[in-house]
C-alpha cells in the first residue's frame, strides 16, 4: 500500500495523483505502518495537490511519534516550535525533542540546543538570543571542523541565524560580520543574502543592499512554494513587529510588488 502511495506520488507508470497517493497511504496507516503516517504528514505539510493544512499533518506526525517513531518525535517537536498546526508551546516542543534527542536522533540534538533561541526571540530577549546563538555557532563549528577537517555548511547556517538575531538586537555590525563569513564558507544561500541585505540596509548601506534585495526576485525558498519577495515580506514584518524599522523597507517593498 506504501509502495503503491509512492508511485502515484511521484507519478512512476502513471501521471502524479496526490489524491490516489493520500488514499493509500491512509488506508496502510489504517493498519499501523508508520512510513505511511509519515508521508501523509509531509504530504499535508508540503500541500502537494492541494492539500496543504498543517494540523493534519501535526496530527499524523503525532501518531507516527506515539508509535515510537524519531521523525514523527522531531516534527511534532517543531510543529509546537514554530506554532505550525498547533499553538505555539515551547515546552511541549523541548519534550518532544528530548524524546528524540534521548534515542539518538541527530537532528532532534540540534532542534534541542537552537530551542532556547528561539524562545528569546520570541519573547523578545534578542540580547540574550544573541549570546545563545553565538554559543552555539562556535560549539557547531568546532564539532564540524574536528569531523571534516574545516568548517562548512553547518558553521554558515549557525552564523546565519547569529546574524539574525544580531539584527533584531540592533548589533548590525556583528550581523554584517556573520553574513560576511557565511557567505564565505557557504555562497549562495539565499537565506544568507537576505540577512546580509538587512544588514547593509541598517547600517546605512543603501545601493549595496538595493542590489540584493533585487537580484533575487521570484527565485525559490528552501520552504515549499515560497519566493524570495515573500521572505522578504516576512523578515520586514518581524522587524516591525520588533520595533525595528529603516524608511528603505517601504521602498523595497514597492519595487518587490509586496503589499501589506
């Protein structure tokens, strides 16, 4: 039944059908098969076909974790970390991951020591989310180095989200000086262009970060069916909603075509 879901959803012998796919991935959910509780879960969380809807996924990733399964334990995690599907509760995401985390899941380790992070910048400790994230950056890049020899793609995407909250902390300087290495170590990440945009942006590097924010106009997100004028909206709605505004966000929205 797994099998048979797969090669409708990927369109193998037959045009994709994400509605054949669901069908029979239900069905062998019905009877216990967690590989089949977790495609629904991606299924729903991607939207393929149509049928993006964020609870049902949290909700398939919860019975895929009730079942014992480490995937379903971190994703349920990061559905209450990022408030997908559920209400936002940082608690219930630490418990989540641990669970993982205490069964050797890698990813859910990482999830685990970027929570507290997060839960800073939410609650809008950007300092304190600054000290973390620079913690962590330096713990990431010496186990990355000691495994491979030299930093590299994990080291750029934990500067990266230093920079980030460099940015909302107001240190737009240490920001610049993130990016500038991310960048370095791992080039065009558009996250990474973004952050480093916003940040000549704010520190009055006006031409530089114009050229940034449009040279990547319409390209694709790591996220599904997200473009570059879309993240931009975003991250400008959280610095507003930070209090951090710069009378070039107006502007760059006009000629991005983002309306608010």
């Amino acid at each position: 039944m797994v099998n048979l879901g797969v090669l409708y959803y990927v369109g193998k012998g037959a045009a994709p059908d994400y509605a054949k796919a669901r069908e029979w991935y239900e069905k062998a959910a019905a009877k216990g098969e967690v590989v089949a509780m977790l495609s629904l879960a991606l299924l729903y969380s991607t939207g393929q076909g149509g049928a993006k809807n964020y609870a049902k996924a949290c909700e398939w990733f919860e019975k895929a974790a009730a079942n014992g399964d480490l995937v379903g334990m971190d994703h349920l995690g990061s559905c209450y970390d990022i408030g997908f599907g559920v209400a936002q509760d940082f608690a219930k995401a630490r418990e989540w991951y641990e669970k993982a985390a205490a069964k050797g899941y890698p990813a859910a380790q990482i999830h685990l020591e970027r929570l507290p992070i997060r839960e800073a910048q939410t609650t809008g400790r950007y300092a304190e989310a600054l000290r973390f994230g620079e913690a962590l950056a330096a713990k990431v890049e010496t186990v990355e180095t000691k495994r491979d020899g030299k930093p590299g793609k994990e080291t750029a995407e934990a500067l990266n989200d230093v920079a980030w909250s460099a940015i909302l902390a107001r240190e737009f300087s240490k920001a610049l000086t993130a990016t500038d290495r991310s960048h370095t170590l791992f080039p065009h990440d558009l996250q990474i262009e973004s952050n480093r945009a916003h940040a000549l942006m704010f520190m009055g590097h006006a031409d530089e970060a114009r050229v940034l924010y449009l040279a990547h106009r319409g390209e694709p997100l790591s996220e599904p069916d997200k473009v570059w004028e879309r993240g931009i909206a975003e991250d400008f709605a959280e610095f507003r909603k930070a209090g951090l505004t710069h009378p070039m966000m107006a502007d760059i929205e006009k000629e991005l075509g983002i309306s608010r």
